[in-house]
C-alpha cells in the first residue's frame, strides 16, 4: 500500500474558487518519506494552492488529502504535523527572534526548559546564534528567512512546507540558501515540498519536481528527467532553455524537418506523426565544414542570424531556411571559434539529444 | 529662463500657501489662546484683564455642581469606552475577516451611519428609542448613547490598523499549532493593539466632549460637564467659564495627541 506509506497523498484533490475559477484540477501525487519534492509553474498554476491546502489553510473542493496515511480532511492546521515557511516569512514583529521560533513550541504546551534548549539548537541549525533577542524589524531578509526556517523546524514537523522562501533575496544569497536548504534538508531528513516559480532553483535543490500548469499536474519526475525528458511542450518550454524545430517521424529514430533535413532523434510516434523536435541550446556544436564533424553525428547547414554575449557563454541563433531557427549556446572559452552574423556554419548534435514530442 | 520663471512661481505659490497654513492655525486656536489667556484674569467680568488670578481656578474646586456634573461625565466616558471599545474592536475584526461576503459593503456603511448623520439626528433618534423601550433617562441611558455613536469610531479606527496587517500573521500562528483564541490573544490583538487604544482615546474624548446628544438623552441629576457648562452659558456668563473650558480643552488635547502618539508608534 503506498497510499499509507507517503508522506504526502494527494488523490482526485481538486479546488474551484467560486463557480468558475479551478485553481486546483484533479491532482494525484504521492510524495515519499525524506524527499525534497518541488511543485514548480508559473504565477496562477495552482502551486501555492496545492501547498495551501496540504497545510490546512484552504480545503479540498474534492478529493483527498493524506499525511503519513492519515486522512486529514476538514483538519485545521493547528492540527497538522507539518509546518509552513511562508513566502512573506510572516515573523510576529511583536516578539524577538527566540520567542517566534519558540512560538509553536510554547502553544504545543513543551516543557520551559525543553522549549529553551530546541529553540536554541534552531537557532544553531540556522546559524543566527547569538540575534536571540532582535525583533524581525532589526534583522535582514537573509536572517529573517533564517527565523522563518527554524520556527518551522524547531517543531520537528513530519512535513515542512516552503512557498518561495527565497523570493525575496537577491540572487547572491539566493543561490546560498539553495545549497544551505538543501543541507539543512538532508541533515534532518524531513520530507520538504516547496513552491517555486523558478526553474534553476527547483532543478539544484528537488529530488523530484512535479511541473504544474493550468491547475494541472503536467510532469512529475526525477530533476535530471524533467530537464532531460520533458515529456510535453509546456514542460519543455519552461524548463530550461529549448529550441523548437517543426516536423514529423520517418520511422522510429528518425525525424524531417520541415526544411527536408532528416536527422536522427528520439521517437515515440508512429511514422507519418507530426512532431515538434526539441533541442537544448548547449547541446549544439558549431562547426565551419562538414569535415570537422565527427563521425556519426546528425548534421545540419544553416548561418548566423544574431549572436549573444553572456560572459560566461555566447549564444547563437541559427537560420535553417525552411526547417526554422535555432538557438546554440557555446561556452566563452579560447578554443572556440567565434562567429559573426551572416557566417555560414554547420550544427552537429548527437541523436541523444535532440526529442520528437508529439502535439 | 524658462526654469527661473518656473522656480520663482513656485515659491509664490509655496508663500501664498504657509500663509494660509498660518491663516488656518489662527483662526482654529486664537479664540482657544484667548480663552485660556481670560481664565487667569483676576477681573470679574468675561474680556478684562485684571491681573494674573487663579481665583477662577479655585471658585470651580468649590463648585458642588459642577464636580457632580464631572463625576457624572467620567463614569460615562469609562463605561461607555469600555464597552465601545470592545464592541467596536469586534466589529472591526468581523468586517475585515470576511472580506468575500457579498453584503460586507451594505455592513459598513451601516457601521459608519453615527459619524455621518447629524448629531441632533441622533439624539432625537435615541430619545425616541429609549422612551419606546420603557428606559428611564438617567445615567444608564447617556451611558447606552455614548456607546451607540462611539463604536463606529473605534471600528474606523481598527479597521485602519487591521488593512495594515498581513492576514499570513494569524496563518502563521495557526500553522504554528495556535488555536483561534491563542492566534487572537497572543497576535492579532498584540498588533492591533495601537489602533484599539488609538480608538479607546477617540471614544474617551468624544465621550467627555458631547454636548447635543447628552442634553437630549440626560434626566435629573445625571447631567455631564460639557452640557452643565452650556447651561451656565445661557444663564449668564462668567469667567469660571473661561477656566473650566481651559481645563477641558487641555484634557481633551492630551487624550488627542496621547490617541494620535500611540497609533503612530504602533505603524514603527
């Protein structure tokens, strides 16, 4: 029986805002024990929604939501093993930085000397040793999405919800808390689902990401096979940076272009399906001739019709005549060759990287 | 050119506009000035200045009736805050809480209905509302009206700070195993805590400020300060007045400034 061992079991769980607006359509999700799940989508795809009614803060127009096994139904959220980190942090200005990781704690009813001694080992887990009575007036965005952390985990909560706790940082400290979350995660072993919108930060941190569009849940897998194996348009588009070429399947591996080019791909169409072939940007060489390419490779002729400076990369987009335009991403290092607008080129990419999704 | 005409017009307009700041002050707190000037005056008429005197001041501390109208209006005030304060706090909390009731436009407009309409309107109102119930004018039924006009203030005034709180607050505490009392008691009243008192104040001073409504709704021997003051003024006017009103205008501008000073601290 998974449906009892799950962490998190959300079946047929829909939600309707008034008579028209579905927030939430029929999702079926399992999220196990320990892991670092991610729900990421647009603004409006019913993430947060989804994050919302695990906590107990919205309920289910329809279906189930379980916890460890345990239907949790009409349950209030003060009644919830799980904890929230909210995208505001939402710290009590009135209380200083110990009495708001205290707060759970002292409404559990804990033992004084037990509250004062998690509290302070929280506050360690976070490194903000020594800020106990600051208010969250006095504290950086940085520090406070630190409080909002260890009140939430200083309740050793079976669940720990985050909604986009490092929206509000710049990206420096960003990328940091990422890498700090994820230790934090693994040390104590909690079962983490966290809201985001951003694609890198769910790639760096998930193991597992559920892709959510329209209310719906379009992917759900391993980071690496949703960059990968994006299994439809949506995903494919906003994962990551994707070039689209038109086409359809001559049979299984192989794939014309609209232009006439066949090249050799990923298929799981039947021949004569119209397919869109997806390529990932750094995926792509570059070449001046054909006799460059090693051998084996699929290879196609176009020119350069607008080239990029990015720093640490350029990027160039390729003109195929018929068969569209696509981007190539090539790392700023000496031995590249760089190319200007109008130049010739020909574009070399193993079979392996280049999908057909069928429409 | 065309800057200098610009900057030389602008400060036309900024003069023209601290004067009339300037116009706007004196006229609001000359006749106040003038007043609190009199009530030292050692003179026994209203408008002469016999030296400086606080014999006013010390024929009030002995004026039986007018301490009896004192008491009268603080027992008011303090019932009547008190009540309103948490009537009107209620209310606020309930409008702001149900912000997706379809009817919640018709509530407040209902609520603010006492700051709006006259308050002889009110007071007529009351009267005859009390004489229908059988209720006999006294203490009781001043206390009932000053609670009546004073909890649309206090809710105003909630309601201010509460559209000033982030409702993920009370979330928080309930995500953190708060029930709902213990998210009332230990964060929402906490952080709306300056608007309460700001609307506490606000309630105190119009309580121990009205005149109208009281005259209308008072009986034999409850009367209030302010109305026993209007009283003496018709009969004839001393200056006793001029002290006693030196000494409410000075109350009532403790209780405004101390509401005004609470309500900003709490928006730091």
């Amino acid at each position: 029986m998974t449906a009892s061992t799950a962490a998190v079991g959300i079946h047929g769980v829909t939600k309707r805002f008034g008579e028209d607006v579905v927030a939430v359509d029929d999702i079926d999700l399992e999220i196990q024990d320990g892991e670092f799940f991610s729900l990421l989508g647009p603004s409006g795809c019913g993430k947060t929604t989804t994050l919302r009614m695990i906590a107990g803060l919205e309920y289910p127009t329809a279906g189930s939501i379980r916890i460890f096994g345990e239907e949790m139904g009409l349950r209030p959220p003060n009644k919830r093993p799980i904890n929230t980190v909210f995208q505001s942090y939402a710290l009590f200005p009135h209380m200083n930085v110990e009495d708001n990781i205290g707060f759970g704690l002292r409404m559990q009813k804990v033992e004084k000397a037990e509250v004062s001694s998690r509290v302070g080992e929280a506050i360690d887990l976070v490194r903000l040793t020594g800020l106990n009575s600051r208010r969250p007036g006095e504290l950086s965005g940085g520090q406070q999405q630190r409080v909002a952390l260890a009140r939430a985990l200083v309740n050793r909560p079976k669940v720990l919800l985050l909604d986009e706790p490092l929206g509000a940082l710049d990206l420096k400290l960003r990328q940091t808390m990422q890498l700090e979350l994820k230790d934090i995660q693994s040390n104590v072993g909690i079962t983490f689902v966290y809201v985001t919108h951003d694609q890198e930060e769910a790639l760096t941190m998930s193991d597992r990401i559920g892709v959510m569009n329209h209310g719906q849940l379009v992917q759900v897998g391993r980071s690496e096979d949703i960059y990968e194996f994006p299994s439809n348009m949506f995903v494919a588009g906003f994962v990551g940076e994707m070039s689209f070429l038109p086409g359809e399947v001559v049979e299984t591996g192989s794939v014309r272009l609209a232009g006439g080019e066949v090249v050799r791909a990923r298929t799981d169409s039947s021949p004569g399906t119209s397919i869109t072939l997806i390529l990932r940007p750094e995926k792509l060489h570059l070449y001046g001739e054909v006799s460059e390419v090693p051998p084996g490779r699929n290879v196609l002729n176009g020119s350069v019709s607008r080239r990029t400076f990015y720093g640490n990369s350029l990027s160039y987009e390729v003109e195929l005549g018929a068969s569209g335009s696509f981007d190539v991403q090539v790392e700023n290092v000496p031995s590249q060759t760089r190319w200007d607008v109008g130049d010739k080129v020909v574009i070399d990419f193993h079979h392996e990287a280049a999908s057909a999704l069928a429409e | 050119m065309t800057s200098r005409h610009a900057a030389s017009g602008r400060t036309r307009t900024d003069r023209w506009l601290s004067l009339n700041g300037w116009f706007v002050f004196a006229f609001l707190y000359l006749p106040i000035l003038v007043v609190i000037v009199f009530s030292f005056s050692g003179a026994a008429n209203v408008g002469t200045w016999g030296g400086f005197s606080l014999r006013w001041y010390r024929r009030l501390a002995g004026n039986e009736q007018l301490l009896a109208s004192l008491e009268n209006s603080l027992w008011v005030a303090l019932y009547s805050t008190i009540v309103a304060t948490v009537f009107g706090t209620a209310a606020a909390l309930a409008l702001d809480r149900y912000r997706r009731w379809a009817s919640r436009g018709t509530f407040d407009a209902i609520l603010y209905l006492p700051v709006i309409i006259p308050d002889v309107t009110m007071a007529v109102m009351l009267l005859l509302w009390f004489t229908q119930i059988g209720l006999p004018l006294g203490r009781a039924s001043i206390i009932l009206a000053h609670i009546a006009f004073n909890i649309s203030f206090v809710a105003i005034v909630v309601r201010a700070r509460l559209a000033h709180m982030d409702s993920s607050m009370e979330e928080a505490a309930a995500d953190l195993y708060a029930t709902r009392w213990q998210t009332f008691r230990r964060v929402t009243l906490p952080l709306i805590m300056p608007g309460v008192l700001g609307g506490a104040l606000l309630a105190l001073t119009l309580s121990l400020d009205d005149v109208v409504i009281t005259s209308f709704v008072q009986g034999p021997g409850s009367t209030t300060l302010p109305v026993h003051v209007f009283g003496l003024i018709r009969r004839s006017v001393t200056p006793e007045i001029n002290a006693v009103s030196t000494l409410m205008v000075t109350a009532s501008m403790i209780l405004v400034f101390s509401s005004l000073a609470i309500q900003r601290r709490g928006e730091n």
